[in-house]
C-alpha cells in the first residue's frame, strides 16, 4: 500500500512523515557507522551520541535544567504506577492523588500497595467529563508527593494548568500530551510518559526526575526498580530501547525544526477548534464527552444517539481511509487522538466526512 491512511488510534500512534522517512533510509546503515540502529551496542561511541543529543533536544524543548535527569526506561507508564510510590512515598507513606479518568485510578490502586492514598479530587461521579477545579481540591499538605494525570485519553480531558500544590513535589503522568505545549518543567517533582502516543514508538518511557528526589530511593529496592541506580547509570544499567530512543530524538528535532513546542501548541490547538466546531455545530448529532472547558487537545471524545450509528460511522469511515475512530473498550462511543504528527489536513477530510454521514444520516 502506497498511500498512508489516517491514523487516529490512541497508542501505538501516528508519528511525523519527515521522522519515518529519515529512519527508513538510514535503517541498513546509520551514516559514518556503517551498521543499523538496531544492531549498535548500547555502550558504543555512536549510540553515545544519539542518547546524549536526544537529551539536549528534549532539554531544549522542555527547558530543563540541571536539576532535573532525564531517563529512558521500560515497562511504560503502567510500571511508573509502582516506580513513583515505591521510590518516592517513604517515609512518610503517603500522598495524595487527584482522580480524572482511568489511567489515574490505575496509578492509585498501585500506590495504594505502598502507603496510604489521599483521594484529592475526584470526577468519577461525572463520568469523568471534567478536570476538577483548584477550589475542589483537598491536599495534604504532609503528603509526599501530589499525583495528577495531565491528559485523559479514555475520556478526552485535559489539564490546562497545572494543579497549585504548594511546596509538596508534583508528579505527572503526561504520557498523552508530552512535548504538545510547553510547561514550567520547574513546577515538577517527577514527569512520566510512555512514548508511543505523542513522541516515539512503544517500548520507551520518558521520565525526567528531579534529582534531589530520586535521592528519596530506598537501597533496599530491587535495582531496576531504583530510581538512583537509573540515574547513577543514564539509563543505561540494562539495555535499553535503542531504536525507540533513536525515533524519540529524531522527534524532537522534527520539533525544533518546526517552531519548537509554542509552534506546536499553535497547530494543535487549530486542530481541535476544527473538529470541536464540527461537533458543537452539528445541533446534537454528535454529542461531546467532555465539559467544553476540559477538552483534550489531543484526544477528542463523542458520541451519536445509538450504538448502532457509531458502529456505522466507524465502519464507513475505515472504509474511507480513517483508522482508529472506535472509542476505548470500557466506555465506546468514538475518540479521534490528534497527537502533534496528526496533519490538519486530515482533521478536515473528517469533519467533510463527518458532515456528509450527518446529512445521510440525521
């Protein structure tokens, strides 16, 4: 098959066209190197290299100092659900967790293993189709760290500012938006995210970490588990995913190239708009999940009247040549993720799609 499709799946995801070609043409051989990316050693001076610049791009994008390590690791966010309270909880044994979806619930019945969780907030009760305001929440100001999920790709939420914690360190898991918009890396204790959504292939997970408080690791945890032995040793203690950091570094060069993470936020806002308006105007043909001021930038959520007319949409519109519109599992509907690789000019091919099943249809 020659022509691509659009790819609206949620994880493994689309990734930038520029960023495949490149791979494709340097897979037999990386330039001056003379074998492929996925032969080198993990302890050779050209993967030296690649793991070093991918680095200073992703400092370059995200603005993060000296405080902070970035690791590669395994596993994928689901691992960081035991890593974060295992390394960080004690001694206190305790932290707090603010609830928006599922991914977060998951992160909480691990730590729940580890300590004594504190339900900060919670949207549970309204299907979670909003992110709960700053007033609502109920922080401990003793705990040891404040968990949030920055963006919710079941449900198609999103922080749009950071929740305020005072002095208690923040961790995220922000495996759905990464590298989508800037943030202050500074307001964070702990950053995760599994790669395959928005910023490499699966297999790779993305933790920046302040340093001081992988200090917090405990020598008595098993060694792949510690955060120090990942920073005492780059990432590379074991061996890592070396393609998947390789991909991960030409994606940040993609970025860089194209007006870094503001230039990003710009095309990826515009794209939302598109689509949202396509939903707000349809006169309730298509239904949106979340709160209008909770919207996901990169996952956008709705329904139709039946189950039976999603089933139809999506049938036709795989036939159309869009892939990945079913929503999750465990709560249907349809979902269009639109990470930063997604082009706008598949976001309007849909919504004229969108429009024509609507008049067929409505």
């Amino acid at each position: 098959m020659e022509k691509r499709i659009y790819n609206f799946s949620a994880g493994p995801a689309v990734l930038p066209e520029d960023v495949l070609k490149e791979a494709q043409e340097n897979l037999f051989a990386l330039p001056g190197v003379g074998m492929s990316i996925l032969e080198i050693s993990h302890r050779s001076k050209a993967f030296d290299k690649i793991i070093a610049e991918t680095k200073a791009d992703l400092c370059s994008l995200l603005n993060i100092n000296d405080s902070y390590e970035i690791l590669f690791l395994q596993g994928g966010a689901s691992l960081q659900f035991s890593m974060v309270p295992l390394n960080l909880m004690p001694p206190k044994n305790k932290a707090d967790y603010i609830l928006t979806g599922s991914w977060s619930k998951k992160a909480q019945k691990e730590a729940k293993r580890v300590g004594t969780v504190n339900v900060a907030a919670s949207t549970e009760t309204e299907t979670f189709n909003r992110i709960p305001k700053q007033s609502e929440l109920k922080l401990d100001p003793d705990a040891s760290y404040v968990h949030f999920t920055s963006n919710n790709t079941i449900y198609g939420t999103e922080w749009h500012k950071e929740p305020e914690v005072g002095n208690v360190p923040l961790v995220c898991d922000a495996s759905s938006d990464i590298l989508s918009k800037k943030i202050d890396v500074n307001k964070y204790g702990l950053i995760y995210a599994g790669a395959q959504k928005n910023m490499g292939p699966s297999g790779v997970t993305l933790v920046i970490i302040r340093k001081d408080l992988a200090e917090r690791s405990s020598d008595s945890l098993h060694t792949m588990l510690n955060y120090k032995t990942q920073v005492e040793n780059a990432s590379l203690y074991n061996t890592p995913n070396t393609f998947g950091i390789y991909i991960i570094g030409l994606v940040a060069k993609w970025l860089i190239k194209n007006g870094g993470l503001d230039g990003m936020y710009k095309t990826n806002k515009e794209k939302a708009d598109i689509l949202y308006k396509c939903i707000d105007d349809s006169k309730g043909f298509y239904k949106g999940h979340a709160v209008p001021d909770s919207r996901s930038i990169m996952n956008v959520t709705f329904r139709l009247a039946t189950e039976e007319l999603e089933k139809k949409l999506i049938s036709e519109a795989t036939a159309a040549g869009f892939d990945g519109l079913k929503g999750h599992r465990s709560v249907g509907g349809l979902r269009a993720s639109i990470y930063n690789a997604f082009p706008k000019k598949g976001i309007e091919e849909l919504v004229k799609f969108m429009k024509d099943f609507q008049v067929k249809n409505g």
